[in-house]
C-alpha cells in the first residue's frame, strides 16, 4: 500500500513536467521568429508611428498636411487611382489567359504556365529597364513607327502610360496564378451540366464559370491593388513627376527634405490604408485564401 500511494504520489508531478516540456519545446521553436518578427516588423512600425506624431513637436500637424495640402492629397488619389487602372488591366488581361491555362491539360498549357512562372526569374529592376529600351527614341516601338513614315511619333517614354504599363507588366503574373489557382478547382462537368440542359458556351461560361472563379477575381485584385499602391522603382523611372506616388513622395521627403517626421505620417496613411484593405477581405474572404 506504501508503494501504491509513493507513485500515485509522485505520479501527477511526473505528467505536469512531461506536459510542459511540449509547450517549452513549442516555444523555443517559436522564438526565432517571433524575435524576427519584432525586429524587422513590429518595432520599425512602431517607431514610425511614434515619429509621425513627435517629430519636431508632439502634434498632428504632419495628418493635417496631407489631408488639407491639394498637393499631398492628390498624390494619394492619383497612388490610388493608379492601383486601380493596374489593377483593371491586370485583370482583364490575366483572365483569358489563367482560363486558357485550367481549361487544357495539354503542351500548351504547360508553355502557358512555364511563361508565367519564367518571369519571376526575371528581376522587375529589370523588366523596367527592358521597357526603357522599348519605349525609347532608339527603340523598337519608335521605329516602327518612322518605317510606317510617321515623323513625329507620339512621346512614349516618361509618360502616365508607360509607368501604367509597365507596373502591369510587373504585376501580370501575380493576377495570372491567383485566378488560375481558383479556375484549376472548378469542375468541368458543372459546365457540360449546363451545356447539356441547353446552355450555349457563353451562357454556361457567363452563368457557371464566371461565378465560380470571382474568388480568384477578388484574390487576384486585392493582390495587386495593395503591392500596387507601394510601388517606387517603377513609376519613378517610366513615369513623369506629375504623377508622383506616394511612395516617391516619401522618398522625397526623406532624401531630399529630410522632413522625417512628414514621411513616417504618408507611410503610416500609406499602412493604414493597406491594412484596411486586407481586413475587409479578412472579414469576408480571409486571408488564408489569398493565394486561391
């Protein structure tokens, strides 16, 4: 009986310390990139929020500006609106394209996908160069332009048009593999379903596959509306400073003005507005479908 009530003794303390080795185990794997996380992340946004609203005094009057000056305001409609356009012809674009890559199995879509996937080998420094050259005096595009006997061709290069183009070529893929990824699931027999009641092609598409992929649509637009909206390299070497972005404009502030305080203000509305963005596809989508 001695023995017995010894190990019913020491029993319970002997499973309370195999349970907690676990969650130790647990957390020393946690802790490199928690540490990582606070690091690079957490304290970096912190001190800009806190420099935004210290710097040179404590106020707001760096918010004011943005909300109040024309120019800071307009730089934000136009980061704003510039998503959207990219965001349009990305879509526009990439659809077509991801339906042809989830419709067939064969070659083809293989040399699609192989496409897509290739140009992320490619660094976007890049490819904005190779528009550079494209969009050029001495370029490709000019001279087809001078062997049609156009003499005076239109100016290409550093113009809205070529910032727009060129962040939608960056951005393409990104639109391409959120919609493929979501179109691949679709079964085809819902459409032979519909084709077989009487549905032509385009009313089984319309009415069945169009549907079935807008997960893929919205994944697709809030991926690139919010890498979009903190695009730099880009517009600042295609573009024209009328149409700054805000993330130029920070790097204005900081290199040129040294207005720290300023700059930390637009890159908290800056955070503020993506992470709004996020949370309303969060509450309705979540984030963890992101990707399809």
């Amino acid at each position: 009986m001695s023995t017995l009530a010894a190990t019913s003794d020491i029993h319970p303390v002997a499973s309370g310390a195999r349970t907690r080795e676990p969650a130790a185990a647990a957390w020393l794997l946690l802790a490199p990139a928690v540490l990582f996380l606070l690091a690079l992340f957490v304290v970096p946004i912190i001190y800009i929020l806190v420099l935004s609203v210290t710097d040179p005094t404590v106020s707001l009057n760096h918010y004011r500006r943005i909300f109040t000056v024309p120019l800071y305001t307009n730089v934000m409609l136009n980061t704003i609106r510039t998503a959207l356009i990219v965001t349009v012809a990305c879509l526009l674009m990439a659809y077509p394209f991801a339906y042809v890559m989830a419709r067939r199995n064969d070659a083809i879509s293989k040399f699609l996908l192989l496409c897509v996937g290739a140009s992320f080998w490619t660094g976007f420094i890049v490819r904005t160069y190779a528009w550079l050259v494209i969009l050029g005096n001495k370029g490709p595009v000019i001279a087809t332009y001078k062997v049609l006997g156009i003499t005076n061709p239109p100016q290409l290069l550093f113009t809205s048009f070529s910032s727009t183009l060129g962040m939608t070529h960056i951005l393409l893929p990104y639109m391409v593999f959120a919609l493929y990824g979501v179109m691949r699931r679709i079964d085809p027999n819902h459409l032979r379903a519909a084709e077989s009641l009487g549905a032509r092609p385009f009313a089984a598409f319309w009415n069945v596959f169009l549907p079935l992929s807008m997960p893929g649509v919205v994944n697709g637009c809030v991926l690139v509306f919010t890498i979009c909206l903190g695009f730099y390299v880009t517009p600042i070497l295609l573009g024209t400073p009328r149409d700054m972005m805000i993330s130029q404009l920070i790097n204005q502030q900081i290199e040129t003005l040294l207005a720290w305080g300023f700059a930390s203000a637009l890159a908290v509305v800056l955070l503020v507005v993506t992470t709004t963005l996020l949370a309303i596809y969060n509450r309705f989508v979540g984030l963890d479908r992101l990707w399809g």
